[in-house]
C-alpha cells in the first residue's frame, strides 16, 4: 500500500480521505488540520495531525488541498524538502508559488479539478493526432460583484464556505484555473481578464476562440448556461482526417471541439496519484518560466487602512489573468492575505504591490524570488 498524506480537511480533502477507505492501492497515513483535532469527527482521530513534520513523516506522496496558498506553500516546502512527491488540487497556489515547486521537486496539479483534466484531455487529443488551439473552461454563470447576501444563500445552500462561492461566482477561480493552464501547457491569452463569450453551445464556443488564434493556443473560457460542467479543447487535424472527422460527427472542420463533460475533483485525484506512483512525468505544473498571472482586482474604491483578510473570495478584490511583463508591479491575488491598503486603489484598477502592505511569509519570499528571475529575462 502507498501511504497518502493529505493537507486540508475540507470539502476536497473529505472526499478523497472517504475514497481512499475504499482503495486497494492507496492508504491515507495522514490529516493535517489546523483546527484542534477533536473538532474535526468527519475523519478518524487516528489520522489527524497538526504538525507538518508529522504528516510528511508518514508518508509516501502528498496530496495539499487546503485551499490556502500560504500554508499549502509551507507544506510543499517541507515535502520537497522530505523528497516527497506531491500532488496538488490547489491551483491558487499552482499560479502564486507553484513555479518555485516546480525546480525543487515532484509537483503536479491533479486531474479532476478544470486546469488538471484539460492536461488529460490534452494528452488523449495529441495522442489521435489533433492539434489543440483552445484550452477552453466551461461555466454557466457569473457575476464579478457578487451581494454578500447572494453569497451567503448560496454558500448554506451548497455547503461550501463563502469565500469558495464568492470567487466561483466572481470569476476569480476561472481566471486562476486558466492562468494555470496557460503556464502549463505553454498557452497565450487574448486580453486581460480573457474572453469569456456567452454562448448557446460550447462548440460555438470553441469556433469562436479558434479563429482568433493568430499564434500560440489560447487559455479562455465560455459563459455556456447549457454546457456540461467540464472542460473542452478546439483542435485542428490533418486535411485527410476530414471525411472521417465528419463521420464521427465532429463536423465538417477544420476545427473541432472535444469535450471532458465532467470534473469529479477529488475522485480523480487517484488517476494522478497513480501517475504519481508509476514514475509518470507531472500532469500539470505552473512552469519554471510563467508568462500569465492573476492580478488582483479592486472590485470597489479601496481606501488606505483598509484590511483585506483574504484574497480569494473577498467581496473587496478579485482575480484577472494577466500578462506578467505587461503588468510587472501587479499583486498575484492570491498573495493577498491581512493585507492592509496603503494606497486610493480605483474600482476596476489592478493592485500593484506598492498599493498595499502585507505579512512576511514564505510565500511572499517565493514569489519575489519566482518574479526577480523573470525580470531578469
């Protein structure tokens, strides 16, 4: 049996901690909580932890799903350090720390959450030939200033916390999961903040993005009220696949669109630690050299002494993909953590890092360290 530590005890990390009760293969070692152990009777007491050192001690790969750049930060740090693989559901991190990761061991992103299953569909879609030209994500709403009102129904209703809900809702997590794919599949971006079509139908979608590809493929998304939750690529194929294309009912070409109609987040996270297990290459990383951010954005007029407590899911700022040397002093939102405005900052604006104080962390250390190398480029 392989042992499996997992970082985090929410929704993600439940999940896999019930799957894992079932599988022939793998055996959960370990929990790493940061509430008090007898707070949590969802999970064996046995397992549970809060200490890193414990957690890493235990096992044979990891698996951070805390949700929490920073902390998830400090337990990659102590894996790769321990010369643990590990596997993420995170992509906050992937795109604010994960590059670091990406030199000083094994990382990947798991297959189930958007950026992860685009990377296995992705492999499938070159392996029958195709040549992708879109990453494309799949979401039936949105609404980039959400009520806190809204939030809270929704957030009971789904049994998630409301930061969660707040940056599904507000894009925040869209732009995040794309810049992560963008980085890890070497793709581009049309504009700022991405496209985000509204769309009757996926494929409609997919043509529309594809025939504004100019160079590299493209990272986007579409507002697709009917679409499946999932993921889809536009790819182009070979003239002499035409007939057989439009035989399988991908129609007459010359672009087609192939679709994952489902991300079962933590149910498919086993795919990638088997991978992880049988000596495969990582799915999915931010790549040692990131081109794409996610700035944060003021979503009203932010005044000095003003506390944001957290990023992600805020009802102050949210999340936009970027371009990193178009936007070199921006703020990766998901950095954003006690921070304090030290600067008038617009609604609509991106924050740029002198706008705004924050802790000393080691994510911050990372990621100037990760943004000095690209300057020097």
């Amino acid at each position: 049996m392989t042992n499996i530590g997992i970082s985090g005890t929410g929704f993600i990390a439940t999940g896999l901690y019930k799957r894992l009760q079932q599988d022939e293969e793998f055996t959960v070692s370990g929990v790493l909580t940061r509430r008090r152990t007898e707070n949590v009777t969802h999970m064996s007491s046995a397992v549970l932890t809060n200490d890193i050192a414990a957690l890493t001690a235990s096992a044979d790969i990891i698996v951070e799903c805390s949700g929490d750049v920073h902390h998830g930060t400090e337990v990659i740090e102590e894996a790769h350090r321990m010369g643990l693989p590990v596997v993420t559901m995170n992509a906050e991190l992937q795109v604010t720390t994960g590059s670091h990761f990406a030199k000083t061991g094994y990382i990947t992103e798991a297959e189930g959450d958007q950026p992860g299953s685009l990377a296995a569909l992705r492999e499938n879609v070159l392996a029958m030939g195709f040549r992708p030209l879109v990453y494309g994500n799949i979401k039936g709403f949105l609404n980039i200033n959400p009520s806190k009102q809204d939030m809270l129904y929704w957030a009971d209703k789904k049994g998630l916390r409301l930061s969660k809900v707040t940056s599904f809702t507000d894009g925040t997590k869209v732009q995040i999961e794309q810049v992560l794919t963008a980085n890890g599949l070497q793709a581009d971006i049309l504009r700022q903040g991405l496209t985000g079509e509204t769309v009757e139908d996926v494929e409609t979608g997919g043509q529309y993005l594809a025939e504004q590809v100019t160079g590299r493929p493209i990272s986007d998304y579409v507002i697709c009220a009917s679409g499946p939750p999932g993921v889809f690529i536009t790819a182009s194929h070979d003239s002499n696949q035409t007939a057989a294309l439009d035989y399988f009912k991908l129609g007459p070409g010359p672009n087609y669109t192939l679709t994952t109609p489902f991300h079962l987040c933590h149910l498919e996270i086993v795919k990638t630690l088997r991978r992880v297990k049988n000596g495969e290459p990582p799915l999915l990383t931010n790549s040692t050299d990131p081109k794409i951010s996610a700035a944060a954005i003021a979503k009203r007029q932010l005044e000095p002494g003003e506390m944001i407590a957290e990023g992600c899911g805020s009802f102050a700022v949210r999340g936009e993909a970027v371009k990193t040397n178009l936007h070199p002093d921006h703020i990766p939102i998901g950095l954003i953590k006690d921070a304090v405005i030290k600067k008038s900052v617009a609604a609509g604006e991106i924050i740029r890092i002198t706008d705004l104080e924050l802790p000393s962390s080691r994510a911050l250390s990372i990621w100037k360290s990760i943004h000095a190398a690209l300057e020097v480029r």
